[in-house]
C-alpha cells in the first residue's frame, strides 16, 4: 500500500489561553510529582540548552500562534478543510489533496511529525514508528534536534507517552517551527492522527 486514503479533516489547532499550555503543566498535574514532566537536558557540549520552564513555556506559545497564522493562510490560500479527501505517497513523500469530483488540486511534500492515538491519548513520533517507511522516519529524524534546543527529554523519548489532542498541536507546532514548514495537517487512519508537516508545493502530474 503506497499511502492513506481518507476524507479531509480538521487543519487547525483548537484556541488555548494564553498561559495554559497542556505540554508541561498538564503532565505535572496528572501525575504529581517533579519527575513525571520532561526533565532539562544536561549535556556539557555546545548544543547544551538553556531553556527554563518559563523560557518552554514562550517558546510553545510563539510556536503554536506561528502555525495557527500558517493554518489560516493555507486554508485561504488552498482551502483544505473543504477537500474530499487526501491521499498519502509514502514512496514520494507526498500529501495528495482532492476535490469532491475527485480531481486533484493540490500536492505538498511532507516530513512526518508524529502519531495521536485519541482513545489512548498517547503520541508516538513519526521517527520512532515502524509503520512508517524508512526515508520519511530519517527525514523526521531531524525533529530531535528539538531535545538539544529545549533540553526536554519528550523530544528524544521513542516509545509512546501520554498526551492529549492540544498537546499534540503543540507538539506540530513546535515541529513545523524547527522544520521552517508550511503549516501542518492532521491526517486521521482510523484512531489515529497522523500530524505532518507540510514542507513545500509541489507540481500536479
């Protein structure tokens, strides 16, 4: 099978309040103690980084209000959340868009940021799951630059952790910021959300 197929859905990450980031202070609320949130990295070489709880905290916000500004400017541009359906092409690394006559009208090229499993509320990084091809698990790969940039572990972490849908946008957010995308799409296989980052336009066939 060369990708996904599904209908079209949702683009753009919900409203949060300003200071009510889910990334951090939701996982100190569920579990209650210092060593359930991600911890600072601590590595003494020259990406060490410096980035405070409050520092984390600007950072998620400035990333989350960039994609939303991005969302909408593809959603004007492109329209995506009127689309019929898309399509995925593992082996071109392609997110296919369709109209309702099913005629394409638009391709990205794409870098997988990672899994949501919403009965679970569990993430997965696109670069630790085998479900994804090789080539697009190395492209993702580059996302955990973003554990020497923060100094939080999450970013580094190849197994499953809980999170919730807000959470998950952060996380794009974030993605789509260090990766200098497009904007992002939420692609949903049965429970599960794909976020990708949409890098570039690419030419219909």
């Amino acid at each position: 099978m060369a990708g996904f197929r599904r209908t079209a859905s949702p683009t753009s990450p919900p409203a949060q309040n300003p200071g009510e980031n889910s990334l951090i202070f939701a996982i100190i609320r569920r579990h209650g103690r210092a060593s359930a949130r991600p911890e600072p990295h601590t590595d003494t070489d020259s990406r060490t980084a410096t980035m405070n709880e409050d520092d984390f905290d600007r950072f998620v916000d400035t990333c989350v209000q960039e994609l939303k500004d991005k969302q909408a400017l593809l959603e004007a541009q492109f329209g995506l959340s009127g689309m019929g359906r898309w399509w995925i092409d593992q082996e071109k690394q392609s997110l296919d868009f369709f109209d309702a006559q099913d005629v394409l009208k638009i391709r990205f090229a794409i870098t997988p940021i990672g899994s949501f499993a919403a009965s679970k509320e569990t993430w997965k990084w696109a670069w630790a799951n085998s479900h994804i091809k090789a080539p697009l698990r190395e492209k993702a790969g580059a996302l955990k630059e973003l554990h020497a940039r923060t100094g939080y572990d999450l970013f580094n972490d190849d197994g499953l952790f809980e999170a919730d849908m807000a959470m998950a946008w952060e996380l794009a957010a974030m993605a789509v910021h260090h990766l200098g995308g497009l904007g992002c799409y939420k692609a949903p296989n049965q429970e599960t959300h794909l976020f990708l980052a949409l890098d570039a336009v690419l030419p219909n066939p």
